[in-house]
C-alpha cells in the first residue's frame, strides 16, 4: 500500500518536473521573441514608421493616390522644399536656425530674372547672378552669428525681412516670365521616368549625406553642435564651419528659388516666403534636434516624404487649404514630443 500510494505521487512529480522544462521553455522563447521584436522596432525610425501609417490610409482613401503620375508628382512637388531642408538640416546640426531660407528662395529668383529681363545679361550670367545672391544671404548670416555673435535667431530674422523687401523693390512686386525654353525644361521633362528636379533633389540629398557620414568635415558638424565648447577646445574651425554652413544653406535655397521659377516660368517676388513652415517641419519630424548635435539626411528624406504626401493627400480627398497648414502644425507637434520621449529612454 504504501509502495501503491507513492507511485503516484512519483509519477506526479516526475510529470510536473518534466513539464516545467517544457513550460519554462515556452515562456523564455516567448520573451526572447518578444525582446527581438521590440529590439526591431526599436530600430526602425519612427518618422518611417508614421510615413508607412499615412501611406497605407491614403491608399485606402482615395484612389488615385497610389498611381505613378500621382507619386511622380508628389516627388516634384517636394523637390524645392526638399532642397531648402538640406541646408536647414545642417545649421540645426551646428546648433543654428535660418528663418531667411524663403526670403532667400524670393531674392534669388528675382535677382536672376532682373539681371536677365531688365539689364539684358546672358541668361546663364544671371543664373550665376542668382546662386551668387543667395550666397552672399547666407554669408551674412554666418558672418552675424559667428563674428557678431547674434543669435541665429535674430540675425536670419534680420536678413530674412532684409531679403523679402529687396526681392518686392527689385521690379517695384512685379513677377517677371519669360525664360529660356531649356531653362523650363529642368521642371517639365523626365529622365528614365523620373522628374529631372526630382533626381536634383536625390543628388544633393545623396552628396550631402556622403560628406556628413564619411568627411571630416561633415562629422565635425555634430560635435559643434553637439558641445560648441569642446569643439573649439579640441582645435576645430569653429567659425569657418559656421560661415561655410550658413553660405552652402544660402546656395541651396538659391537653387531651390531656380526650381520653383523654372516650374512657374514666372519669378514671383512672394515665392517661398510660406514654405518656412513647411521646411522646419521637415527637419523636425526627420528627427533633428533644435538644440543641435543630431539630424540625418535619411531622416530629413522621411520628414520631407511625409508632408509631401501628407499635403497631397489632403489635396485629393479635397481638404480645404486653410486647414492643412493645421494638420502639419499638429504634426510637428506630435514629431517633437515623439523625440523627447525617444531621448529620454536613451538617457
């Protein structure tokens, strides 16, 4: 009898103890499972994330959206805020901010076209006339911030009400049209089926994420931004870094001011001015830090992709244009405190 009671309990031992094993593996396949994944989707950016999101619901709203002509078309239509975020993305690495970035886009554009339409210069002289404009812009705001040692904030304010009444007085808020037919080509033809502005906006991005990730140059950025102090302690050209940032910004504003007139065929002296929203949005939701010492060319991509289809979305499903500079307002908002929240689970 007692040999009969014990076989039981025996064999429930060895029953429980055999599936504890099995138990014990389950529930630590389940986590590791469950860690890998977290692991994944913690290394997959949020701003990717949210543009797969937005992508998928406008597919299923509206019908059109997911055509190649409606793609191809969001990719022109970003290609000039695209190139203005370049150079916004790179003085918010260096710990700057450049509110003159549309008014650049104006006085550039107007400039070109004075010098060609009102002082009858070659055409392609006035083109170099308005990349030289737009330099000589973003020379001044580095000059202010590096040796003047204003805040950026109030030195591109300064040249940004500078620029827009220049690019007003220029042809007394007169636009001027009426340019060269290979000129207007850049914004009308394709090349292997994709916009030719298009691959100049996939160029620039490509060049500039190039010189930020493998040139010295480029990673100093970060550390200036990052902690100015110690940059400058450690011997780097604290200065010439913000001079040549500020003047590269200008530049590529210009080059954006010639995309846009190219696209219009006109020279707007307003053109740009309403895009500063748009571009600060841009480097926000790509992840940059206003604060400086963080922002990527991928994420800047990203941002840009979503408030390019985040703009034409709106347009197809017939969102009233007054109410969609509020959804990127909200958006902007939802983009910082996604990255304060990333940053604090960093630290």
């Amino acid at each position: 009898m007692t040999q009969i009671n014990n076989e039981p309990r025996t064999s429930g031992a060895v029953d429980s103890a055999a599936a504890a094993p099995s138990d014990l593996g389950t529930g630590s396949w389940k986590s590791t499972a469950g860690s890998k994944m977290a692991s994944v989707m913690g290394s997959v950016p949020g701003p990717l994330i949210g543009l797969i999101i937005i992508f998928i619901a406008l597919s299923f709203l509206s019908p059109f959206f997911l055509t190649p002509r409606n793609l191809l078309n969001i990719l022109s239509q970003v290609s000039a805020i695209g190139v203005m975020s370049v150079g916004a993305v790179l003085i918010i690495i260096i710990g700057g901010i450049d509110l003159s970035v549309g008014s650049v886009v104006a006085l550039s554009s107007m400039s070109m076209a004075w010098l060609f339409r009102v002082a009858e210069l070659p055409f392609e002289i006035a083109l170099v006339g308005g990349l030289v404009v737009g330099a000589l812009i973003g020379l001044i705001n580095g000059l202010l911030t590096a040796y003047g040692k204003l805040q950026p904030f109030i030195a591109t304010l300064a040249t940004m009400s500078a620029a827009a009444g220049l690019a007003l007085f220029l042809t007394n808020g007169n636009p001027v049209n009426g340019f060269p037919q290979w000129f207007l080509a850049i914004t009308s033809t394709s090349f292997i089926g994709i916009p030719i502005q298009g691959i100049v906006l996939i160029l620039i991005f490509a060049i500039t994420a190039f010189w930020l990730r493998y040139r010295p140059s480029g990673r100093a950025l970060y550390a200036i931004g990052g902690n100015e102090e110690v940059a400058r302690l450690s011997g780097l050209p604290i200065r010439r870094a913000k001079i040549a940032v500020y003047v590269i910004a200008g530049i590529l504003a210009a080059i954006a001011g010639l995309l846009v007139t190219s696209r219009l065929d006109s020279a707007q002296p307003t053109a740009g001015v309403a895009d500063l929203l748009n571009v600060i949005a841009v480097v926000v939701i790509g992840g940059a830090s206003l604060s400086g010492g963080s922002g990527s060319m991928l994420g800047t991509f990203v941002g840009l992709l979503i408030i390019g289809v985040l703009n034409n979305g709106m347009s197809l499903l017939n969102v009233s244009p007054n109410l969609q500079p509020v959804v990127v307002g909200f958006v902007i908002v939802a983009a910082v405190m996604t990255d304060r929240r990333t940053s604090r689970k960093k630290s």
